[in-house]
C-alpha cells in the first residue's frame, strides 16, 4: 500500500493556557503505538479507532519496531484511510541522553534498518533479562512472563507487571521505585547514536523527525543544542504538535522549528485510551508560519488535497 502522509487541519487558540480544539476539517496523526511496543492496542483496532475519530492521514510509529506495520496496513486499507510506514527509534545524544527520532514513510524491507531493529530488538531483551534478575535479587520474582512477550520488551512492561503484582499502585510509582536510576531494578543501556539511527531512517527513504522535544526536560539552551545536533545529523523535521500541549508551548515548538529550518510534524503518540484522549487524532492544527512535513515530501500529503 502506497504511504501518504499529512497533518492536522483544526483551529487552535489559547484561552488561559489551554488548546481549545474544534472539530477538525482533516485528521492526520503521525505518531502511535501497539501491543508490538507500548502500546494498548492491536494494530487493525488503532486504525479501527482512528478511523472512527475521523483520522484520515495515520502512521504507525511502534519503539523499535515495524512488526505491527503489515496488520495496520491492510486494516487501513478496510477502513479507507492512508497509511504510513514508519517506526520511533531510541537514540544517545550527548553521552547519555535518551531521545526519540521518529522515522515517517519508512521501507520496512530496507536491509540495513531491519538489521538495525533486529540489534535493537535484541539490546532490549539483554536488558529485560537483567530487569528481571535484579528485580530478582531484590525479592521481586516472577518476572520472566514480560520477556516471554511477542513485541519488544521496555521498561514500561515491567513496570505494569510490578502493578500487577500489587508491588506497585500505578506505573508512575513502578518507575520510580524500581525502575530509575539507582533503584533496584535499573539497567543501563546505550542506545545507537542519533546521527547513526538518522542514517538508518535516511537510507530506508524515511523522513526523520526528533519527536516530543518538550518531554526530555532540558533546558532551552540544551534543547538548542539537541536540535542543532539533529540537523547537523542530517534530521529533516521537529514534532511541534503532540498531545498535552498548550497553545504557547506549540508556538516555542514552532519558533525552534522555524530557526533551525526544519518542517514541522505532528502526532499523537497515541498508547492507549484514557479519560481525556480516548482515540488518536484530535490534535490542534499547526502554527500557519510552520512548513508542514508533507511539504517537501509529496508523498505524504493528504490523498486529493490542495
């Protein structure tokens, strides 16, 4: 199935701090998860729900993998909406800094990006087993069920079987009891350079995007310097619009974007169903002095659109 990609088309305005959305003219979500990751859902029940939230542009952006790509195609394909390859890529910057470089139109067949997700695939299971172990030695067994899973393993499924087990009321406090750094459960990793996962997306006919900069908690000044090393990497897009933003925050998203010369993206890296976000899409559009993603990539603009 040929991928298109495209962006959100509602109306957006601050009132105190808050996104007020409208009920969108086009949805586009470039940015979701499955069972294959984190997420909650099956990939044909994400594209099931996309559909019916008016989603029309969707991509599958699963951690590290693209094994759910092939179910969420031919469901979109059921549902009459286009479809974009893609996968979220766990990057190292600057010694020891996690970030997310999300991969748009992606070729899953690419022999080097699927040796990479297979390495990648393989880094997560190594430190799985060594969560479980120390978890382990902690008191805390029984844990093996989480490597047994048929998508990657991440630290969010050891932290949901630590709720399950009742060692834990939620996921925040698994996390934070067991999981970070210095806990009793915490396992070290290096992920691959964020120059060499940029190549990888490149080389696969992708476009790369640095996903959620406001989630990594720095500082402006190094959040400058995360962006200036993505596109000295050869990063080609900024995602400006994701869930939980307010109006003024998108704006500094964009101004960064703008400075730096990158096309802006959005998404809503949907998981799972929650109170407030109970499907993907819904997002506000972007700031109308962005240079949308699909701009300079024809291929992912809207199917018939203007």
């Amino acid at each position: 199935m040929e991928a298109r990609h495209g962006i959100v088309g509602c109306d957006y305005r601050d009132h105190g701090g808050l996104v007020n959305r409208k009920v969108a003219k086009l949805y586009y979500d470039l940015h979701t998860h499955t069972v294959w990751s984190d997420g909650d859902l099956e990939p044909a029940s994400l594209v099931a729900d996309a559909s019916a939230a008016g989603v029309r542009v969707l991509a599958l952006t699963d951690h590290d993998t693209m094994a759910g790509i092939d179910e969420a195609a031919r469901a979109a394909h059921v549902h009459g909406i286009q479809f974009i390859p893609g996968v979220e890529l766990s990057v190292t910057w600057a010694g020891g800094v996690t970030v997310h470089v999300v991969g748009l139109g992606v070729d899953g067949a690419n022999a080097q990006l699927r040796q990479a997700l297979e390495n990648l695939r393989e880094a997560r299971l190594k430190r799985g087993r060594a969560m479980v172990e120390a978890l382990s030695a902690a008191g805390l067994g029984g844990a093996q069920s989480v490597l047994e899973r048929p998508g990657i393993v991440s630290r969010v499924h050891v932290a949901d079987w630590l709720v399950a087990c009742g060692h834990a009321p939620d996921r925040a406090r698994a996390f934070k009891r067991f999981l970070v750094r210095g806990a009793p459960g915490h396992v070290a990793v290096q992920w691959p350079d964020i120059g060499v996962a940029v190549d990888w997306i490149r080389g696969a006919g992708g476009c790369p995007v640095l996903a959620h900069p406001s989630r990594y908690r720095l500082s402006g000044g190094r959040l400058e310097q995360l962006v200036r090393a993505f596109v000295e990497a050869g990063g080609l897009a900024l995602e400006v619009v994701t869930a939980g933003l307010d109006a003024g925050e998108i704006g500094r998203l964009a101004r960064l974007a703008r400075r730096h010369a990158l096309h802006a993206s959005v998404g809503s890296d949907f998981h799972k169903a929650l109170p407030w976000r109970l499907r993907p899409g819904g997002l506000p559009e972007l700031p109308g002095d962005c240079r949308p993603v699909w701009e300079r990539w024809p291929a992912i603009r809207l199917q018939g659109a203007d």
